[in-house]
C-alpha cells in the first residue's frame, strides 16, 4: 500500500467514523476494504490519537486529536487570538504568567502564554503537553468530559511528577466534584515543585467545554495570603469573556471586545 493511497483510506476511515462508533467490519464495509486492512488503519489512527476505541466496547469512534484540531478552526480568528487580549489583562492584573491550553485527547497541550509583570518567573510552557490530572487545566476539562471517558482515563496508571501529584482515583473525583461547584481549579507544586496553578474552562458556542485559561507562578508568592478567592474570581470571569467572545464569532464577531476589561492598575497576587 502506498503512503498515498494509506492516507486516501485513512480519511476514508475518519469519513466512516465521523457518523458514530462503528466496529471493525462495519468501518471495512463502509470503505470496502478487507477487515484485516481497516483494522491495521484503525491501529495507526489510534497510536496517533485520530481515533479511539469506545470505552467497555469493541467499536472505534473519532479521538480527542481531531476534536482539538477542529475545535482550533474559526470562520474568522483562532482561539488564541480570541484569547490572547484577556491573557494579557489577566497577566497585568495578577502580575502572574496566564496560558491557554486545549485538550489533546487524555492530555493538556499548552497554546499559549502571556508573561506576568514579576522579573522572576516561570518557563514558557507553550507546546507542552501533561496528562489532565496533573495540571489545573487538566481537571476542569476533566470536570466537563464525559462520566465515561473519566472512568477510562483513571483507570490507566496515572504519573506522579513530584510528591504532590495526586494521583489516587478516588481523591481525583472528589476533585472533580470540586470542580464542577466552584467553576475552577487549584493545583500547587503537582506537576513541577514550586509552580501552583489555577485554571478554569472556556465553551464554544454549542456549550461545548473546548479549553482552558490558567495563572501560575512560584508556589512561594502565588497566590498571595488571603489571595486566593480573588485570583479565582478574575480567573472565571475573564474565562466567561472568552466564552461570550467564542459564542458570537461567525454571528457579531465585531461586538466580541465590547464587554467590560478587568484590566487594572492593582495586581492582587503579589
């Protein structure tokens, strides 16, 4: 089979799947082609993260890879330019480093990044992938996934980072429980010692759960003493902006900036 013609039957497969889970012989007999071809082709999708096998099921569906390589086209601009404007009042306002990240199947891959006003810092992230349950990011998209695909995600091995990641099941739902009350996220010095986090989701305009905004800095000065509550409450709304802004692209993109800035001359985390 040329590399050519395995691309052709590849998107043909991703074709077949794009109506709902099928098993092996139906993706054969929708394509025509031999089982034993559509199984290989549903192997490779899956090492890349094209597709997935349906949890407790023998049938393959579209993987998170090509969700987020969706979710990232926009009739107008991308997702990190949406974004970037809140990022960086969010950076000046907190004096911390604010990111966007997106799902990647059962990981978190990082988009972008504004610097916060400290000399002192952390390292650009951007491009870096983590698994969802070591990363504050993770666990609000692991809040709004299905109950299902939780359930798979749990129960692989997860990897511990530092001594902090918690990586026991039950203390990750309760988290998640957390999560889905408080609309945000905190993680300190789980996935490197010395960097907390807090993060919080942002939905398409379908309601859809597509990304993640975040602040972190050094566990030592972020967030300040008695801090907290008021970095979440930027957090979230800033995060509820993105959103509104995602809801009228396509519609009244050009109204997207009109809502109030949180931008300020106070930093409330250092």
């Amino acid at each position: 089979m040329s590399r050519v013609q395995s691309v052709e039957r590849a998107f043909a497969v991703l074709g077949a799947l794009a109506d709902g889970p099928l098993g092996v012989t139906e993706v054969a007999d929708r394509v025509d082609l031999p089982k034993s071809t559509a199984a290989r082709l549903l192997g490779s999708l899956v090492h890349e993260g094209a597709v997935e096998q349906v949890p407790g099921g023998t049938e393959y569906r579209i993987g998170g890879r090509i969700v987020t390589l969706g979710a990232g086209v926009r009739p107008s601009r991308s997702l990190v330019a949406l974004a970037r404007p809140r990022l960086v009042e969010l950076a000046a306002r907190v004096g911390e480093t604010a990111g966007l990240s997106i799902p990647d199947g059962f990981l978190v891959h990082y988009v972008d990044q504004v610097d916060g006003t400290h000399p002192v810092g952390v390292r650009d992230w951007t491009g870096t992938r983590f698994p969802l349950h070591a990363v504050s990011s993770g666990l609000v998209l692991l809040a709004h996934m299905h109950p299902a695909d939780v359930e798979a995600f749990l129960a692989e091995p997860l990897q511990r980072y530092t001594a902090a990641t918690v990586v026991d099941p039950a203390a990750i739902r309760e988290r998640i429980r957390r999560v889905q009350l408080d609309g945000f996220a905190w993680t300190r010095d789980e996935v490197a010692d010395g960097i907390s986090s807090v993060a919080a989701a942002l939905a398409d305009e379908d309601g859809e759960v597509v990304a993640a905004v975040h602040l972190h800095g050094p566990t030592y000065r972020f967030p300040a003493p008695g801090a907290e509550p008021e970095v979440a409450e930027l957090l979230v709304a800033s995060a509820a902006r993105i959103s509104a802004s995602l809801r009228q692209v396509g519609g009244s993109a050009g109204q997207a900036d009109e809502s109030p800035s949180i931008a300020s001359s106070s930093q409330v985390a250092r």
